[in-house]
C-alpha cells in the first residue's frame, strides 16, 4: 500500500449534492420538511400530475448565489432550467427539473486548510435541481413502495474540480463545504437525514504523468467518514489493477460502506442518455445585479477565514481555530465573548474547547441549547483571573451557569466557592496533609520534588477546591523545608 | 330560434335578466346532446346531475340578486385534455381513460368563476396529437356538416359539439393548428391565442411551449367573450402566462393592411380552398382593408421544425405515464421494466408511440444538433421573418387547412399526409402567435372553409375586430339542420 501510494498519485473530484433548508418546496408550496408521515408533504405538482406545472421557487435561487458568492463564483445572472429525463419510479414525472449547460453558478474556488497549510480547490459549477422521492422497502409487502415527501425538495449540485490529491483532502473539503452551507443557513446539512450527498469520481496516475488516469465514479456516498473510506478503497483497487497490468473501466460503482467494498453498477456502454433539453414550463430567469450584490453582502465570514484570524489575532493554537470556528453556534459564541473584552481570550477558546465542549458533547446538545452566556463565560473567568476562584471552583461554577439562569458571582456566593487566601487557614489544612502523608514528605526530601503538585492536590481537595493553590504550593515547600 | 342555437352572450343576458334560468337552458343543451350526439360523437363524458346542480345553483344565485360573471347558466363543453375536478379527463387515451383528476385547471375554475356551466368532455385525437379526432382511444367524433367526413382535429370534439349546437360555447387547446383546423373545418370560429395569454394550469401537455386554451364558437363575440372570461397572467400556477388585458374589439378595419403570403397558397392548398380565402381577403377590402402582398419564405421548413419541437418535448411530458402512479397500469408480477414496457405498449396508441419515439430520438446523445437544435433555430427564423412581416402588415390571411373536411379513414393510416394537414397553422404556434379561423363559406361540396388570420403577439383584439367586420358583412354562422 504504501509503495503503491508512492507510486500513484490519487486524484478526486466531488459532486456534492445538498438539501436546501427552503420554506418550501422548490416548484410548488409544499413545506419542506424532514421526517413528516410518508407522502403527506406532496401535491399534485411535486407528484407530477397531468397538467400540472412547475414554478420556480425564488428562494432556491438566493440560496444558490449565496453559496456561489461563498465559493468565489461567477453568477449567471440570467439561466435556465433543463429537463434531465430518465424512469424511475421516485421521479414521478419521469424527467429531474435541472440545470444543464447554464449553471446559476460557476468558475469558482475554496480554500481548505490541509493540517494548517491552505490548499485551494476549484469549484467548477453550482447548479440547482429538484430532489426525488424515495422507494421503501417493507417486508410486509411484496414490491417496493414510494414516498414522494422528498419530490421537488430543492437541491445544489457543487461540482469540484479534480483538484483533490488523497481521501483525507476529499474529506476536508467535504467538510469545509458542509461547515459553510450550515454558515450560510441555507442547509440544515445533516448527512444522517440524507441532507448532504456526495457523487465521488477517482483515478490514479503514475506520479509525474501529466494525463488523468481513467475515472470511476460511485454515487451517493453519505457521510464524511463513507467518502474517506470509499475513495482509500477505490484508489487502492485502481493502483492494484493498474500494477497487474489491468486498465481502469470507466464505470460507475456502489459504495457499500458497511461490507468496505465497492461492485460495478454499469458500465460506460450502458451510460443512460438523459436527453437533456430546456425546460419549456419554464422561462429563461433573470436575477438583478442589484439583488446578487445584496446576497453577496448577506454573506458572513467564513470558517478557513475565521479560524486564520483566530489564530493571527489571538494566538490561538490552529487546532482549537479551527475547531471553534468550524460551528457557526460556538464561533458565533466566541466572538460575542471577545467582543466583551473582559479577559484573556485564550481563556476563552481554552473553556470552549475544554470543559464546555465537553458538557455539550455528552449531552448532544449545541451552545445555544444552553442557559450559558457570552456575559456568564467571561464574568467566570474574570472571577478566576482575579483569584477569587480556583479553576477548579469553576468547573462546579460552569456546572451551573451552563444548566441555570444564575451569574458566576451567585454561585460563588452560594456554594461559598470563593478562594481561601488566609494564610492561617491555608496553614491549617498544609499541617494537617503534611501529617497524613509522611511518605510523600520523605520523597520530596528525597529529590522526588514532583511530589509537591500531589500534595498541593490533596489541600485542594481537603480545603473542597477552596484554597488558592499558588499560595498551597508556597506554603507547602516552606513547611517541608522546615521539617 | 331554439335556446340551444342561441349565443352564449344572448344566453347569458336572458339568465342575468331572469328571462330564462339555467335550468331550462341545461336541459335544453342535455336534450340537444341527447338527440345529436349519437351521430356526431363529440363528447366523451356527460355528466347531466352535475350539470343541473351546477344550474340550479346559478339560478339560485340570481334569485338572490348576486351578479354573476358573463357567462352565466352558459354551457361550455371542455376538451377532454383540459383538467376537471372529479370528472375523468382522459385525454381520449386508454392510457388516462380511469384518470380523475383531484384539481381543475385554471381555465375551468374562471369558466366557473363566470357563471358557466360544464355539461361534459368532448373528443380528441390521443393527447392531442392529431388532425382529425380518429386517434381517439374511445371513438371518432364526426363533422356535423357531413357525417362521414372527420371535423379536424385535435379538437374535434369542441368544433363538431359547437357546430351541432350542443354547446353555444367549448374550449380547444392548440398545438399546431388543433383549434383552427376543426374549427375551420367545421365552419365555427377558433383562437388560438397568444403564447402566454391564458394559463396553461391543467391542460395535459403534448408540447408546452406550444401548447395554449383559446375559445371555439358560432360568433366572433362569443369566441371574444369566452377568451376574455379564460385569459390573463396565473402567477401562482403557470411560469409562461404573461399579464394581458384584453382590450376589447374596435368598431370597423378601415386602413388595416391585411398580408397575403403567397407560400401559404401553394401546391397542397385545394384550388376550392385558394378560391374561397382570396374571395374573403377580397370581402376585406371592400370593408376598408388594404391588401399587401408579402413573402414568409420559411414556411416551408415549419412542419418539420413543428413535429420535431413538438414531437421532443411530447417524448418527455408523455414519460410520466408509467403505470406507478395513476391511470393505465400494465403488468404488475414483473420486473419494473416490464410494468414499464407494458403500461407504455398497451395504454398508448399508434400515434401517440410514433411520435414519442420521433421525440426521443431527436433528443438523443448524437442527434440532439443535427434535429432539436436546428429546429430551434428555425423557430427564431420563423419568428423573426413574421416580426419584419409585421412591420408592413397588421394581420396575415391564410386558409386555416389545405382542403376542406376529408373522409373518416382517408388519412389514418398515411401520417405525413395526415401532419401535412398543419401546414398553415402551425407557423402560429412556432412564433408564439395568436391566430382566428373564422368561417368563409363552403366548397362545391357544401363543405366549410376556414379562412385563418394571424397577428403579433398580443393582438388578439385587432384579430377579433378584423373576423367580426368580415363575419357581420358575411351574415354570421350558418346552422346545419342535424
């Protein structure tokens, strides 16, 4: 494997297919919704009755800009919708409403960080479309069953160029594009919902060959961690075909991601011919110069951008950046919080980080699920910089800023957290450690002075997380000293 | 004179000023079918209770002081593509011959909205795809005038119903010539309006951007009063409909400059025909209109760029029919494929097949340029030729077919003789325009002739102006004694 990787060169490209989180649906006013009663959410347009026919839902369109503003596109201000046709039956009108060679969007790029070092990726187009319904298999029934909920739900295609070099950057990108449509707010992005899909093209070629290898595509492949595994799988199988002397088909396979194997779908003969043509139901549509620069202006910064000034203005270390900036919710939590201006801001990014991130990822919930506060977060560490707590009051302080609607300064008063700074009873407590733990005593002495952070923990501990710690550690070595 | 050989407007007025009520009118045009319809097989469905429910409740409405709109306790046949809440709209196809609508189109609630009221469908060719209403899966509607001969299509049954005095009033649909034909051909009055003018909300697609609702009558006026009632932009339903405010129809045709292509008069066109639409563009110019002759040298590469336009966007509206959903369903204990090719094979006839594989083909990887494209690019052609046409004439007169009424039979099985049928009207349709057939008296067989009139877009009451003067001059629409 390694060998081969040193040999080959693995090129990727995506087509990530996305859920728009529109009102409604993109041809007709039914609500677009997840996970409602199967076929309550169609109507005689999204199910394709005779007669009927499709109107363009406007903000599909604004969605779409705003992902190509996001992507650094060229807009087309003026485009049309094409009519892909082929049967099956979750496409009950038989063709898919589509964009064909007038993309609303195109000729663009995005910047993913690569552990720190920036890589920039082609956007080749963004294009809007319908989704299709969905068939369920029940073994209560013989045959398949159809549930058009998702007919005419709106979608964009992203298509990149084949600028991706390994699985890993393929994920990235993946996921620099779903941390931007979630930024956007104009996906809701959850892959367990089918919310984001990825069509994912591979090849190889020798390393220093300029001509692209044969590609294979596999379709819909939903996850983050399902790309990354599809793409190791196939670049390997295409190294290993090539090594023993085979040629790359060009063909479409299916990820299976449970087996971890790929199996041919079809073949390039059996491509399907989609017949493209102009969609006649509907007109040629413009948008406003005027209106795609308001779009562009809707767009906030963005995740890469964000996590590099992060870093640049508060010396935050790349990692924690780009994982503050990575959730809309807690980045937009953090900058409130710097905004604030009351306290070290690596403080902050290192609570986010830490104990918060912590409580949010046991309990499945986001930042704003919570009764914390931008005000809450810095009065607490303001209250620990002034060594009025310990860190370790404040964790019992965040326990309830985080779940009640009370201030760090009532919690410290009512737990009666505040730090014990009083040398007589800081002495007290260090006597009485000092007494229970001759052993370690003896090992300090013994040049063991490591020890010394053990006993300062069990004052700690004995003064209940009270006693200031910087004066524990003091008195501790003067006393051992004097024994 | 009868109440069912009464005009729509003549009927409403009387309802309005309760000199008669719906009721009685309905029964009437329920006898009248009764009694004429078993020869001229034009309609598909009646519904009788519904119809005189639908009366009562009008006359309810005028005994209680409310004004309703011009067409009331009207009766209006509806073309059997057009969609109707709970009643079946087959589209004359085996393929939607269970198919009940849960919707109406637009136009049927605006001819309810207007006080009319639907006594039932009437016939087609399958889907609309024809010229002489044989390619109906159900039955082959005759023409009033001469029952052994066919009364065009696709709408045969809107002309043939209007001609026997059925209805006062139907609505067609028009694709390439399918309200003008039957209408010339049946010697009413047809409009095919403007691209755009009425919403296409529920009328069952052959070709959308061709397709387009326009009214069929015995006047002028009633032709004008139901494409007032149907017209106007339909935001919410139907992306093609352009606002448009129907001005009405002016007084005389003093100084209008009438064209005369000579391309539509050549071989093809029945020397009777030729005769008679001279003779009216003469009647033209006595009332005032000035002839000029000019030239649409693209006319002859029309027919083709029509069937294969309308023949791709056919092969893609017509796919929906796969017996998953609704109507005609085929093998169901085999692969999907065969449900598939069953539903396809079975529930479409031979016309509708022949031109869903014209239409794919012309869409396919490798012919898409050398077909579909270059059709395009002919309709720009053909558009543009009309555009400097109009620079020197304000409307075109043509005959609406090449010949008058042919035998049932005659064509069915020669198709490009039954498409060359088209070769006058679906110029029109290629360029978006409204055009009128308007009847100009009858061959030495006592056949009608149609003589066809065409504007720019938007004109439709210069057109209506132009019939009307001809038609008053001319003495109005002759009543065949069925």
């Amino acid at each position: 494997m390694s060998k081969l990787s040193e040999k080959y060169e693995v090129i990727v490209g995506l087509e990530i297919h996305a859920e728009l989180c529109t009102e409604t649906k993109i041809f007709c006013g039914c609500k677009n919704e997840f996970g409602a009663e199967v076929n309550t959410l169609c109507c005689p347009v999204c199910m394709g009755m005779p007669g009927t026919l499709p109107v363009l839902n406007r903000q599909v369109v604004d969605y779409a800009i705003k992902m190509g503003h996001a992507l650094g596109c060229r807009i087309n201000r003026i485009s049309k919708m094409d009519r892909k046709n082929y049967f099956y039956p979750d496409l009950p009108k038989a063709y898919q409403i589509s964009q064909f060679d007038i993309p609303l969007c195109e000729h663009g790029s995005l910047d993913i960080l690569m552990n720190g070092q920036v890589k920039r990726v082609g956007i080749t187009r963004i294009h809007i479309e319908e989704d299709a319904g969905k068939l369920i298999h029940d073994d209560a029934f013989e045959g398949s069953l159809v549930d058009y909920n998702r007919c005419g739900v709106p979608l964009i295609e992203i298509v990149s160029e084949p600028d991706l070099r390994s699985a890993e950057e393929a994920k990235v990108y993946m996921e620099t594009i779903t941390g931007i449509l979630l930024y956007l707010g104009i996906s809701d992005a959850k892959m367990q919902e089918g919310c984001v899909r990825a069509d994912v093209n591979v090849s190889v070629r020798p390393r220093g060959q300029k001509e692209f290898g044969t590609r294979t595509e596999m379709k819909n492949v939903n996850s983050f961690g399902a790309v990354y595994r599809a793409i190791q799988y196939e670049a390997n199988r295409q190294m290993e075909v090539l090594e023993a002397g085979g040629s790359i088909e060009q063909e479409t396979r299916r990820w299976d991601d449970a087996k971890g194997v790929n199996i041919v779908l079809r073949t390039k003969e059996d491509a399907q011919d989609y017949r493209y043509f102009p969609e006649p139901d509907l007109l040629t549509f413009e948008v406003s110069e005027e209106r795609v620069q308001q779009l562009k202006a809707e767009v906030p910064e963005l995740p890469v951008a964000k996590a590099l000034r992060y870093v640049q203005q508060f010396g935050l270390n790349q990692d924690d950046a780009q994982l503050l900036a990575s959730s809309k919710a807690r980045s937009a939590f953090f900058d409130a919080s710097v905004a604030l201006n009351k306290c070290d801001k690596k403080a902050i990014s290192n609570w986010m980080i830490g104990d918060i991130a912590k409580i949010l990822n046991e309990r499945r919930i986001e930042i704003t699920d919570t009764a914390l506060t931008p005000e809450k977060l810095t009065d607490m560490i303001v209250l620990i910089e002034q060594g009025t707590i310990s860190n370790t009051a404040a964790k019992t302080v965040l326990d309830e800023i985080i779940v009640h609607d009370v201030t760090p300064a009532d919690v410290v008063k009512e737990k009666g957290l505040a730090q014990v700074s009083d040398e007589s009873a800081l002495a007290a407590i260090a006597d009485q450690v000092l007494a229970a733990n001759t052993k370690a005593v003896a090992d300090y002495k013994g040049g063991k002075t490591n020890v010394l952070g053990f006993l300062v923990g069990q004052c700690m501990k004995a003064s209940k997380g009270q006693g200031n710690p910087a004066k524990l550690r003091e008195l501790l070595s003067s006393k051992i000293a004097q024994l | 004179m009868n109440l069912y050989e009464k005009s729509a407007a003549e009927l409403s007025r009387m309802v309005r000023a309760k000199e008669v009520s719906a009721t009685e009118i309905t029964k009437d045009a329920l006898a009248r079918i009764e009694a004429v319809d078993l020869k001229v097989d034009a309609f598909l469905t009646v519904e009788a209770e519904k119809a005189l429910d639908r009366a009562a409740w009008v006359d309810e409405q005028v005994a209680a002081g409310k004004d309703l709109g011009p067409l009331a306790g009207v009766p209006v046949a509806v073309k059997d593509n057009i969609c109707t809440k709970g009643t079946k709209t087959t589209c004359a196809s085996k393929m939607l011959g269970n198919f009940i609508p849960p919707y109406n189109a637009t136009v049927v609630d605006k001819l309810l909205a207007a006080g009319a009221v639907i006594p039932g469908k009437v016939n087609l060719d399958e889907f609309a795809m024809g010229g002489s209403c044989e390619n109906s899966a159900f039955k082959a509607t005759k023409n009033p005038w001469d029952l052994t001969r066919v009364p065009g299509g696709s709408s045969g049954g809107s002309a043939a119903a209007v001609a026997a005095c059925e209805v006062p009033l139907a609505l067609g649909s028009d694709t390439g010539g399918s309200i003008r034909c039957p209408a010339g051909l049946c010697g009413i009055v047809g409009l095919k309006p403007t691209y755009g003018a009425v919403s296409r909300f529920g009328l069952v697609a052959f070709a959308s951007s061709l397709d387009q609702i326009g009214p069929m009558a015995r006047t002028v006026d009633d032709a004008a009063l139901l494409f007032r009632v149907i017209c106007g932009q339909d935001t919410a339903h139907d992306a093609t409909s352009k606002p448009f405010n129907f001005a009405g129809m002016g007084p005389d045709i003093r100084g209008v400059r009438v064209g005369l292509p000579k391309e539509y008069f050549g071989t093809g066109v029945s020397e009777e025909v030729k005769a008679g639409v001279l003779k009216a563009v003469d009647d033209l110019k006595a009332l005032g209109a000035q002839v000029i002759e000019i030239s649409l040298p693209s006319t002859r590469y029309a027919l083709s760029a029509y069937y294969i336009i309308s023949s791709a966007e056919a092969s893609s509206n017509l796919a929906r029919y796969d017996g998953v959903k609704y109507g005609y369903s085929g093998r169901r204990d085999g692969s999907l494929n065969d449900l598939y090719l069953s539903t396809r094979s079975e529930g479409f006839g031979r016309e509708v097949k022949r031109r869903i594989m014209l239409g794919t083909y012309v869409l396919s990887s490798g012919y898409y340029d050398a077909y579909y494209k270059r059709a395009k690019m002919l309709q720009r052609a053909i558009a543009a030729e009309f555009d400097e046409a109009f620079s020197q004439c304000d409307v075109i007169a043509t005959p609406t077919s090449p010949s008058t009424a042919f035998k049932l039979g005659e064509k069915v099985n020669d198709p490009l003789a039954m498409y060359a049928t088209d070769i006058c009207t679906t110029t029109a349709n290629i360029a978006g325009l409204p055009g009128i057939s308007v009847p100009c008296g009858f061959d030495s067989q006592g056949l009608p002739i149609g003589l066809q009139l065409l504007g720019p877009k938007w004109s439709e009451a210069r057109l209506l102006t132009v019939a009307k003067c001809y038609e008053t001059a001319k003495g109005g629409f002759a009543v065949k004694e069925m």
